[in-house]
C-alpha cells in the first residue's frame, strides 16, 4: 500500500507570531460552545479582556456569557474584529472562507486555535493527564477527572461529555493537574494536526488504536501515525497507560521514552504490566482485583457496566494513583462514579421500560455497549435502536462490521443514515442500511429499517413489554427519539407484566 499522509504529517499554514504574555485583549470565533465559551470566562478570570462571536447563541451558555459580563456578537462579519484584538482564538467549526476569518487573516491579527491557546495559557504550568485512543475517551477522562475530584485534588477538565459527578464537562480546577480528552481530530482550518499534539501530554492513557475519522484520515495507517506521535510526545518523567490486548495500541508503543505500563482483564494478552481479574460482572457493575507487576494493588467495585469499561477505569486507577492517590481513596471514589451523560444513559424508566441513551457508534463501541447492557439486565428484552450519523458511520466503510456488533441484542432497528445539506457523498458511498438489516436477520436477530424515527417510536411503543430494555444508540440525539418514546410510553395504557 502507497503511503498517503494523514493528519500526523500535516504542517500548519504560516500565519503571524503569537507572543502569549504580551496579549491583553481575546475574540473568540465561536464563543457559543460549551468549551469556547468556559474558555471566555476563564481568560476573562485572568484579567484579560474578552468578546466573541458565533453564528447563535443559546442557552445556558448565553446567560453564562451576560452573567459574566463578556461582550459576543451573533453572526460572523469582519467588523466584528474592529476593535482590533491582540489575539484571536479561532473555534474548530470556522471554516477558511468564513468573512470573520478573512477579516482577521486581511489585517494580520495574531491568531490561534483553542487547543494550543488552552495549552499555552492553562496546560503549560500543570500536569497534563491526556486521554485518548478511538474508544472510551470520555468515559476515561470523566472518570479520572472524578478520581482526582474526590480525593481533594481540584483538577481541570476538559471533556466531551456532562460527567454526572461534576455536571460540567470544563473546569480550570486549582490542583496541578489538568484531566483532557485527547482528541485525534484536527485542530483548526488551517492546522490538520490532531488536536491532542497542543496538550504536552505527561500523564497518557491511550484505550484503543482503530480506523475512524474517515473524512480526515485517508486510511489505518494514517490513524497508527498519529497515535505513535502521541506516544513521541508524552513526557520523559510521565506515563502512558496503554491497552496491553490489541497489537494496534503495542505498536505504536516503541515511540515512547516514558515509562510504559500495559494494562487489560486477565487473558487480554500475556505480558500484561497491570492485570485486572473479574470477580463479578452485573446489574450493580463490576467487582475486580487489580494487580501491578504481580503485585496486588486492591479489590475495587465499579458502578459501570461491561467490561470495556472495567478497562477504562483500570487505567484511569493506574494513572491517579501514579500521581499519588492513595489505594483506599481511589476504592471509595470509584464507587461512587455516576457516569456521563449519553454514556449508558438511563433517560427514564415508564412502565417497566427502560430507554437508555448512550453514544457508541463505530461498530466496536456497539458491540461493546451492547454486552455491557446485556449484563446490566440479565434475563430482559434488549432493543438495540441505532442512527448512523457520524462522518464515518454514515460511509459503507463498515458495512460488513456492523450485522455482527448487534449479535446479542434480541432486536434490532435502524433509522435511515443521516444526510447533511453540506453532504459531498454520492448515494453509492452511503452505508447501505437495508442490505444489513437484511444480513442481521439471517443471523437469527429479528431486524427492521424503519428510515423515519416517527416510525420507530410507534412499534416499540405499541410493542415494548414491561421489562424490556431499550438502547438507542446514536452520536447525536437520534432526532429525538429518546425523549418522544419516553412521552408516548407514559401515555400508553399500564400493560400486563
């Protein structure tokens, strides 16, 4: 195979210096998202003078930003820059050709993108703990963030999710260290660098090495690059936690010149530096011991379900307790973890169902959110409902993967593939729903298309049972379903049990 370079090879356009400690006065292009926004108010905090703009602005975010005082501007236009910022962050979802960003390149403001400014101004005097990998991500730095939270070390976070624990996915914290989702995503318009490169990553946890992100990375081999720059990046004095079960996340290790700790279940692979042995897996979690070097480090009870998870949090256990967590500590926070929202979301309970909201899209994060739901609920009807709607879930890239994710579900629907206004796929590049529905349910899982969630909300409403579980997993809100089948539940008569 022809070596096609990916985000890992990519060089940043030019574009004019930025001399951080002389900058006084911040825009920020897309100060309407969560992290953008959080953002404003903590360079606000620092005493820097601060304003914004974004296309709207919506609650909560929009009375956060007029509690504290930060001037924005809704719409983006070159005007906007009049007042002639010393520096402007420029949001991930500005493109090249938006008339604020050809304002700001015209009259040479300064410019950067949120992940370097964040590492410039909140990760360059702490201790940055980076979670990455194609899996978990969220979930790990949820939780390590919580791990630290708990035993009084007031961490900062960044994160792509709501953990329940906090409810808040950023905070500046005002402890050493700095939790953040590693993300392999590229950074800016004019930077195609994966955005973890700007976190000076010291402590590391990399879960998973696949394919995904397929409208940025052109194949594996791109993806297997970019990880192995992580690993190059991670500080000498740090520590990357690696899964230990998967030759994709070994080989990217020898780049490291950190100390390396390899972790899994006990079976996951053979030289493995910290084992975790299952004791109990089921409606209240997981039970294990964890061992290091042979050595046993405790017996630890995690609310979450599954067993990708009872690897999540053995590496989040590995990394706090590197940085000096005490065994008896990090045992009575973990078990007192409530997990992220749309991570195995219990949205409600009506009648003896169970709707459950959870984000698993690729078809391993499927595959695995399926299993942990099945342990979880021993003995009940699982719905397994699914959209197909991130930039790679949508693509036939995993046609022939997705039938057998949705093995164990004891029924399956899915909804048509989104399609965007912005879309450049041809018809024949679309994930061909039908053909796999039709795969699923020569498997022996009965199986449906129904291409309009309407639809979907009518049979499992007319068809739930008491004690039935149903799981609509989707990147995005599944158009609503979660919401709308909880509303038609409750107005249904009681049924018999």
């Amino acid at each position: 195979m022809s070596f096609v370079p990916g985000p890992a090879e990519r060089v940043p356009e030019p574009r004019p210096p930025v001399d951080y400690a002389a900058v006084k006065r911040v825009h920020l292009m897309g100060i309407g998202g969560s992290a953008m926004g959080n953002f404003a108010g903590m360079l606000q905090a620092r005493g820097l003078e601060v304003r914004g703009s974004d296309a709207g602005i919506f609650d909560p975010m929009r009375s956060n930003l007029e509690s504290w005082g930060i001037p924005f501007v809704e719409g983006y236009q070159a005007a906007n820059l009049d007042w002639k910022p010393d520096l402007v962050i420029v949001g991930n979802v500005i493109r090249r050709d938006n008339p604020e960003a050809e304002g700001m390149r015209a009259a040479n403001l300064p410019y950067a993108s949120f992940p370097e400014a964040l590492g410039e101004w909140l990760l360059r005097e702490r201790t940055p703990v980076v979670v990455t990998g194609t899996h978990g991500k969220t979930t790990t730095t949820s939780l390590t963030a919580w791990l630290l939270e708990a035993t009084g070390r007031s961490p900062g976070l960044l994160v792509g999710g709501v953990p329940a624990n906090l409810g808040k996915s950023f905070q500046a914290g005002e402890g050493d260290t700095f939790v953040i989702e590693g993300d392999e995503y590229d950074t800016a318009y004019y930077d195609k660098r994966p955005k973890f490169v700007h976190y000076r990553p010291h402590h590391t946890i990399l879960t998973s090495v696949e394919f995904d992100h397929a409208d940025i990375y052109p194949d594996f081999a791109a993806v297997s690059r970019a990880f192995r720059l992580l690993a190059s990046l991670v500080h000498p004095e740090g520590q990357l936690c690696a899964w230990g079960g998967d030759a994709r996340v070994t080989d990217v290790l020898d780049a490291c010149r950190a100390k390396v700790v390899r972790y899994g279940l006990a079976g996951d692979a053979d030289d493995l530096d910290a084992v975790a042995t299952l004791h109990e897996l089921g409606p209240d979690g997981a039970h294990f011991d964890l061992h290091l070097h042979g050595a046993l480090v405790g017996r630890f009870h995690s609310p979450m379900a599954g067993e990708h998870n009872v690897r999540n949090a053995t590496a989040a256990l590995l990394t706090v307790l590197d940085l000096g967590v005490s065994v008896a500590d990090a045992q009575a926070a973990l078990k007192r973890f409530r997990g992220i929202k749309k991570r195995q979301e219990i949205r409600g309970v009506v009648d003896g169902v169970t709707v459950i909201d959870d984000y698993a899209h690729h078809p391993t994060a499927v595959q695995e959110t399926i299993a942990a739901i099945r342990a979880a609920y021993p003995g009940s009807k699982l719905w397994a409902l699914f959209e197909a709607e991130s930039n790679t879930s949508r693509r036939k890239i995993f046609e022939q993967r997705y039938p057998p994710a949705f093995a164990q579900a004891d029924e399956v629907i899915f909804c048509s593939p989104l399609r965007k206004s912005t879309d450049k796929l041809r018809d024949d590049e679309v994930l061909d729903v039908a053909a796999m529905v039709g795969a699923i349910a020569a498997s022996g899982t009965p199986a449906r298309y129904l291409p309009e969630v309407p639809d979907i909300v009518d049979i499992v409403t007319a068809e739930a049972a008491p004690g039935d579980v149903i799981l609509g997993m989707s990147g995005r809100n599944f158009r609503g379903l979660h919401g709308d089948l909880l509303e038609r539940l409750a107005a249904r008569p009681p049924q018999a049990g």
